[in-house]
C-alpha cells in the first residue's frame, strides 16, 4: 500500500504531474468514490480517518464540515495556500508539482459540505503554482471533471483561483473571508463561524492546502489504511520541512508523528560542519522554541503541545550555536510587526513596541527593565486578549526564548544598565 | 467616470474577473493586479478608472490597494527586487545580501535608483526556506543565493 500518498507521484524533474499521469495512478477515483456516497458518508469517512487540520491548529477535518448547516442555499468551500508563516514552505510544493491532487481534494471537500462554488485562495507570490493550478483546471473542465456535470454525475461545482495581495494575516480563516470578498482583510469576530455564516454571509468551510490533499487518498484507500500511515492517534503522513544551518534542508512526507531527531539527522543530514543545534522551532515562526532535549518527541499534535509548543505547519526552524537567539527573536517580531493588521490595539501597537525593545537591546541600548517590559508585552498579547491569533503566535518564539535563552537576554540588558 | 486611461483588454478582463464574484469589491484586487501589470504601478488616474469600472468609489479602493504590499501606488523601478527578510532566509544571510544590494544600487530599502532601473524592497517569506537566501525578480524567484554577490539579481532577466 501507498506510504507517501501526497508526494509520491511527484515528478523526478520537478514538473507538475500531468492529468494523465495523475489519472493513470488512481487520481480523480478518490472524487468518484465520493460522489457514489451520500455527503454525510464522505464526512464519516473521514472523520474516521481522524484527518486533523494540517493549517496550524489541527482541528479535525471532519468535525469542522459537520458544522455545516444541511439546509440548502449557498454554500462555499475554500481552499487556504495563503502560505506566509515565515519557515513554511510545504503547500507551494503541493500545487506546484501535483495540482490535481488539489483540485480533486478541493472537490471533494465541496461535495461533502454541498457547495457547487470553491476558491483556491493563493498568496499573490506564488504565481507559477497559480499557473499551474491554472492549467490543470482548464483541463479539469475540459474533461468534464468539473463544470454543470462533475465526472458526468449529477453534481455541479465551479472552482476558482485568487491570488491575494500579499498579507499574512489573509491566512487566517475570517481575514481570508474579508479578502476574498474585496473588503479590507481583517478578522471578523467569532461567533458566528464561517461554517453558519461564512463568504458573502454563506455557510463556508475553509481547510488548509495539505489538508485538502489528503481527501482524494482518504476516500480511495479508506480510513484504516489512513490510520496506519500514522505512528499516533491520528491518521495520515504529515510534510515536514527543515530550513537553517543543516546539511540538507528541505521538505519530506513522513509518517505523522516521526520524531524531529529523525528528521532533522536522517532526512536532513544533521547539522553543517561547525555548526551545533541550539534550539528548534516545530513549525513555523509562530511556534514556540524546542530544546535538544525535546529531539525525541514525535512531532504530532498533541505531543509537541505536552512540551509546550506547537506542531504548527511541520517546518522546522533551526537555530544554532554560533546564532544570537535574541536577535533571531527580533527578526520574527519584526515580521510579525509588520503584518500586524492594526485592528485591535494590543497587537497593533505592543508589536511594533516589542520589536523596539528588542531592537535597543540588541543595539546595547537596553536595561533589565526591559526584560519585564517584555514579560508585560507577553501577557497583554495572551490568547484571548487580542482579536485573533496572531498576535498570540507572534509572542510564542519570544517567551519560550526568554524562558530558554534567559542568559542571552541578561546579556544584552547588562551592556545598557550601567 | 473616464475610463479612458484603461485599455479595451484591461477593462474586458476587468469584466471577465467581475465574473467570478458575488459582488463588485470582490474583484478588486484582481482589477488593480490587471492595471499594474502593464506600467508596474497604479497611478491617481488608473486606480480611478478602476474604481469607475467596478463601480465603486476611489478611496475604497484606495484603501484596498495600500493595504497589500504586492500593489503599488508609488511608481517602481523597471525592475522590482525583493530579498527575503525572515527568519530561514536571516539564519543563512540574507541581511548580508541586503547590505551587499543596498551597497551596488546607491538606495536604501523601500528606494528605486534614480535612473528607474531598480527598486529594492524587503519581503516576508518567500516560502522556499530550504534554499535560502532567496529573492524574487518580478516575478521570478531566485534560490540559493550568495550573500555576498549581489550581481545575479540585478542582471536576472537580462538578454532574454
Ligand atoms: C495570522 C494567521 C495566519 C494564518 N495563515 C494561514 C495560512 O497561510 N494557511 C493556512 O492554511 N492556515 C493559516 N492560518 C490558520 C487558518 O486560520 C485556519 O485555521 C486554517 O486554514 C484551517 O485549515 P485546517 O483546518 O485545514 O487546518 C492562519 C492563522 C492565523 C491566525
Ligand atoms: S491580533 Fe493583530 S492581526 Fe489579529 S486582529 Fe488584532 S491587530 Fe489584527
Ligand atoms: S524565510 Fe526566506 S523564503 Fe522562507
């Protein structure tokens, strides 16, 4: 049986599998299977497979759809590959190189909530997966895959494609509904969720890229098969990614739940000469630090959450020895400074705040003071006391950084005190 | 409303993108992405005609269109380079690639050469971290960069 349904098709030399071959390896079965089923049995069927969200916050996929109202009228399903999360590099590669899979996946998830209408919502940078895609819906339609007719059955679905302008905080689901609908892109507030009252005040379903691409596999190979691809609770291979001073960065489809020593000493081929691991962050900029210690903990959900931080996006960030973690702390709020969408006043204004007191540390012109300040800046920014995540994320690498690199920081704070 | 600074094809694919929405503000981003296309950036007049086309007033659009930093409305040099400024891309140099590009063009970030050859910006992620340090030219992503040469970016897409 398959062991890397998502990345195993891939071409040698980089180009995007084509229609044929995608067909010629089990592809569009899996939306065949699906339209043979009531929309409730395909919900089950995966809800079975425990797909968790694979965006960052792992919410069941399943669970989420079944949210969706039964009754009829407008529906939407979206499809996230807004990708900004700085380190994240995983769902480019998906529709660069396989974009059937998407749109099978795609359609699937359509089918399932009762949509006829999905937007694969892309960040404006990646064009060529936006070519891509393009291409493989063309002749998606011209196959009669999609359209008034889905694979001759009696189901109608039209996707589209929107490239954003380019913000991160479009990535988060009710931002993306707000892009997507040509207002200024800032979170809505939460009740009601997008699956009661989501795109123009439709019931909508917004699932991550990879998430979406596991769909075509759950339905052709069943749920069982899914489980055992896994090594916990939950079903399914997970990319993971590694970036940083390591011999081999890069991206690779494994079992959920393989341990990040693995990853990082097998697939990546361990440290670069001369170069000794300090810390990780899991999966993504908005992940909270990992020590060595931690290098036997088996990256799935609920594992890296017992050791306080997240899975996130799976793409490892690697911080060395020969680093300054404070400084690499300043640059992940300068980010998150920058995209900050200036909607509520914590985030809007403690980031840029934080960043400023990072940046005079750095600079010698700190104090021990602003070791505190930043403690403060950590609470005011907690879940809960901002708009939306993001400015929780932004403040995940700083306190774990503060707890682990305390050193550092009392460094730089004693250069300004005297 | 003139619209008689958009050619026939920008306002057909203007209409045709209208298409795909419910509403008018949905295909917002999309028109203003047409109209940059050609000249790089989006003036006082274009964004106006735009704004005409959609039926929708200026400033919102206006307010659309600075919100997201792939759409300009400041002119660009011919070329726009953008260097990747976060975290994979700093762990392997790319604040020594911006030193060595800022150095070679004479600007400083957020600048374009007074000869309007070049306009360097820094941008998040560009989501090909395993290869860093990366940049895109227009809209060519460049991987692997070496820090300390700043010539391949600034001739990428030379003599094609
Ligand atoms: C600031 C911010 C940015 C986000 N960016 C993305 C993104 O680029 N892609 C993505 O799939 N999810 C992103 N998310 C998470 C989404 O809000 C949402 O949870 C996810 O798309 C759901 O998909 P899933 O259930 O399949 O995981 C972001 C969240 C926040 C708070
Ligand atoms: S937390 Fe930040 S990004 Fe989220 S709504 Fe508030 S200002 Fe906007
Ligand atoms: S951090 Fe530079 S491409 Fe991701």
């Amino acid at each position: 049986m398959e062991t890397k349904p998502l990345t195993g098709r891939f071409r040698e030399d980089g180009r995007a599998v084509s229609l044929k071959e995608y067909h010629a390896a089990g592809g569009y079965d899996g939306l065949m299977m699906a339209l043979s089923m009531h929309p409730d049995n395909v919900q089950k069927r995966v809800q079975d497979a425990r797909l968790r969200g694979r965006g960052g916050a792992g919410f069941p996929t399943g669970l989420k759809w079944s949210f969706v109202p039964r009754t009829p009228g407008d529906k939407y399903f979206i499809v996230n590959a807004d990708e900004m999360e700085p380190g994240t590099f995983k769902d480019r590669e998906l529709m660069e190189r396989d974009p059937h899979q998407v749109i099978e996946g795609a359609a699937i998830g359509a089918y399932a909530i009762g949509a006829h209408t999905a937007y694969i919502f892309i960040r404006g940078e990646y064009r060529y997966a936006e070519k891509c895609l393009q291409q493989a819906l063309d002749e998606a339609y011209l196959q009669g895959i999609l359209g008034k007719r889905v694979m001759g059955r009696d189901y109608a679905l039209d996707i589209h494609l929107h490239l954003s302008g380019g913000r991160y905080i479009c990535g988060e689901e009710t931002a993306l509904l707000n892009a997507l609908e040509g207002k200024r892109p800032i979170p809505r507030a939460k009740p009601p969720f997008p699956q009661v009252a989501g795109l123009f005040g439709q019931p909508t379903v917004v699932n991550n890229l990879e998430t979406v691409c596991n769909l075509p596999h759950i339905m052709r190979l069943g749920p069982e098969w899914y489980l055992s691809l896994s090594r916990c609770e939950d079903g399914g291979t997970k990319l993971y990614g590694v970036s940083g001073p390591v011999n081999r960065p890069g991206l690779w489809e494994l079992q959920l739940g393989t341990t990040a020593r693995e990853i990082l000493e097998i697939q990546a081929g361990g440290m670069r000469p001369g170069h000794e691991l300090r810390a990780f962050q899991p999966g993504g900029a908005s992940t909270d630090f990992l020590l060595p210690e931690h290098l036997d903990v088996p990256l799935d959900f609920d594992s890296v959450m017992a050791v306080g931080s997240r899975l996130g996006t799976g793409c490892l960030i690697v911080l060395d020895r020969q680093t300054c973690p404070v400084k690499m702390v300043l640059n992940l709020e300068t980010f998150f400074a920058r995209e900050s969408c200036g909607w509520c006043t914590p985030c809007r204004d403690g980031l840029p705040y934080t960043e400023t007191v990072l940046r005079d540390l750095v600079a010698g012109r700190g104090c021990h003071e602003d070791l505190e300040l930043l403690q403060e800046m950590i609470q005011w920014m907690a879940p809960g006391n901002t708009f939306c995540a993001l400015a929780p994320g932004a403040m995940a690498p700083l306190q774990s950084a503060l707890r682990y690199f305390r050193e550092d920081f009392e460094r730089y704070a004693g250069k300004g005190d005297g | 409303m003139s619209t008689s600074s958009l050619t026939p094809d920008e306002i057909t694919a203007i209409r045709k993108a209208l298409d795909t929405y419910l509403w008018p503000e949905a295909a917002a981003v999309d028109a203003l992405y047409i109209v940059q296309q050609r000249h790089g950036w989006v003036d006082d007049a274009k964004l106006e005609a735009v704004a005409g086309v959609l039926g929708l007033s200026p400033a919102y659009l206006d307010s659309l269109a600075t919100f997201y930093p792939l759409l300009h409305r400041k002119p660009v040099g011919r070329k726009v380079i953008r260097y990747c400024d976060s975290v994979s891309c700093w762990l392997m140099g790319s604040d020594r690639l911006a030193a060595s590009l800022r150095e070679r063009l004479g600007i400083g970030e957020g600048e374009t050469t007074s000869d309007g050859a070049y306009t360097l910006l820094p941008h998040p992620c560009l989501g090909a971290c395993h290869q860093a340090p990366v940049a895109m030219v227009a809209d060519r992503l460049l991987t692997g960069l070496d820090p300390a040469d700043p010539d391949t970016l600034l001739e990428e897409g030379d003599g094609n």
